[in-house]
C-alpha cells in the first residue's frame, strides 16, 4: 500500500545543503505525505526507499521458491496448499511491486506509472491478508468439520474462497488508478499519496475487521484444540505429557502467528486513520516498512515448516530425496 516514497518535508529535502529541484521553499501545499516525483534523479536516494527495496527482494525470492515448489509438486493440490500458494502468490507480487516501484521513482518517473504501482500495491498487500484469513477459515473447519474436510466440497469451497479474495483486492487496487486519487485535490491527501483519506480509511477498517475475525477464529480454534486433548486425557484417565506438549506447541503457535500478523499491520494500520499528511513522513516509513516484513515472515510461517513443502524443497535443491528422516503428511488444523 506505497506508492513512490519521496520525502517531502523540509527537514528531509535539505541533502549537502542544497534544496532539491522539485521543492519550493516557500510552496503553500508543502506537507510530508509520502508522494512520487516527475524529476531527473539528480539527488541522493533516500535510504527508507532502499530498505523497502531490500525488503521486496528478500519478500519476491523467498515467496517465488514457494510458488515454484507448490506448482511444480503435483501431490500439493489439497485445499491447505492452495490457500498457501495464494497466500506466497500474493506476497511475491508485493515484493516484486516494491521492487519496481524503487525503478519507477528513481528511474522511470510518471504519474501514470505511479498510480499503476499504488494499484498494484494494494491489490497484493490485500490479496496477502485476505489470504491470511482464508488460511484460517480453512483451519478452523479442518478441526470442526474434521469428518467431511477431505471431500470435493471442500476444495470447490476453497477456490470460491479465493476468487472472492483475489476480486475484493483487485477492485480496492484499481480504486486509485480508475481515479479515486487525490492528484487534482492535494487536500484530500492521505499520508501516503496519491491514495485518499478515505480510501486509506477504507483499507485500514477492513484490516482491523480482518484482524477481529482471525482473532475469534483462531480463538476457536484454541477451544477446539484443548477440547480434543482434554478428551484424549480423559479417555486415557491422564493428561499424557505428550498430548500436553502438542496442545501447548499448538497454543504457542497460534500466539506466534497472530502476534507476528498484528505487530507487522497494526502500527501502519493504526497510523492510517490517525496520521495527516502534513505529518513527518518517517512516521509512515517506520510503519510501513514493519508491515512490509510480514510478507518475509509468512513462508516461513506457513511453508518452510511444512514437511511436506521441506521434502519438495529437497527435491529441487538436490534433485533427489535421499535421506533416512522421515516426513509425516501434516493436516491444516497442525498450527
């Protein structure tokens, strides 16, 4: 959800003593929304734009090695690694967008350009979190319709699931580029131009509504979990230490995903309906470069652990499987 980040407020634009061509000290509109610039690259780049680079580099080609193991593996095609491979889709689109729109900013500067890149941005930053959600709805009924969760029905729902994530985020992605921007009216800017206030109001409630339902989700999920073993326990006439570990491993992992999925969003999110665009733009930065590290996070949460995926990662590092370890096939519900 950035489009190009070029600092504009005084404090900022002063690089060797020198204003930078595209300011006017004494220009009525200056403010520090975060906005792109149509000038020549005759000025220092600005380190926040290199760290979100780095960041989509390290996000593309940890989440492209996911997609290639899931699309190429053809024993991968069950419901959880469909949304997984949405999920990694999503997310490699993010870091190749935060790649290209360092290029564009610096290199291939246009409003045109620009707005493709903000649309762009939206859609997979979107399409990852309503993945996000996806994964957990898939959880969730893995546990409480266990019996029926392995059947055509389920995967038919998946896709369903899917072709309305991926259709919300398109339509919030193409807002800003079919002209719901702020580009004829600064004053409507938000802290990240060329996206509105309200736009950018728009997005921020649907991540705290997405955030809610994940957090009763997975809620349920923990009742779900301490029910089955507390059951098990019962039937054995004792709580055995290792059904007592695997419910607190379960436990902790949940507190990890959606520790991990808050602390990464929440402060950008939070700063969204807060924040003016007359604002320091550090303040967007240092909040939206944490929210961009989800995206980095999420393979390694919700793949790389995956035996599964660890095995066709083998095979395609190696080019054969030989090892004397073994690989249990896991279940959704194995947070």
């Amino acid at each position: 959800m950035n489009e190009s980040l070029v600092v504009n407020d005084t404090s900022a634009t002063l690089l060797a003593g020198e204003a930078l061509p595209w300011m006017e000290a004494d220009s009525p509109e200056l403010n520090s929304s975060l906005q792109f610039s149509t000038a020549p690259l005759d000025f220092a780049i600005n380190p926040w734009d290199i760290m979100l680079c780095m960041s989509g580099t390290v996000i593309a080609c940890e989440n492209a090695i996911v997609v290639a193991i899931i699309f190429y593996t053809p024993t991968l095609r069950t419901p959880m690694f469909v949304l997984i491979g949405s999920l990694a889709t999503a997310d490699l689109l993010a870091g190749m967008g935060l790649i290209l729109n360092f290029v564009f900013q610096y290199v291939i500067s246009s409003e045109t350009i620009s707005l493709i890149t903000v649309g762009f941005l939206v859609t997979s930053f979107t399409a990852s979190i309503s993945s996000l959600l996806a994964i957990t709805v898939d959880r969730y009924f893995s546990l409480y319709n266990a019996l029926t969760y392995f059947s055509e029905k389920t995967l038919q729902y998946v896709h369903l699931m899917l072709l309305g994530t991926w259709g919300v985020s398109l339509f919030l992605g193409l807002l800003p580029v079919l002209g719901w921007n702020c580009l004829d009216d600064p004053s409507s800017c938000s802290i990240v131009r060329p996206l509105t206030r309200i736009n950018v109001t728009l997005l921020a409630t649907s991540f705290f509504a997405i955030f809610v339902l994940m957090l009763a989700l997975y809620f349920k999920i923990c009742k779900i979990v301490c029910h089955h073993a507390h059951q098990i326990a019962l039937q054995q006439h004792f709580f055995a230490t290792p059904h007592y570990v695997a419910t607190k491993k379960g436990v902790s992992t949940l507190a990890i995903i959606l520790g991990t999925f808050g602390a990464s969003w929440l402060p950008f999110a939070i700063y969204c309906l807060v924040g003016e665009r007359e604002y320091p733009s550090v303040y967007t930065y240092a909040t939206l470069l944490p929210a961009t590290y989800n995206s980095m996070i999420n393979p390694i949460i919700y793949a790389y652990r995956n035996a599964e995926i660890q095995r066709s990662l083998y095979v395609l590092l190696c080019g054969c499987f030989q090892t004397n370890k073994s690989y249990r096939s896991r279940s959704p519900s194995e947070v």
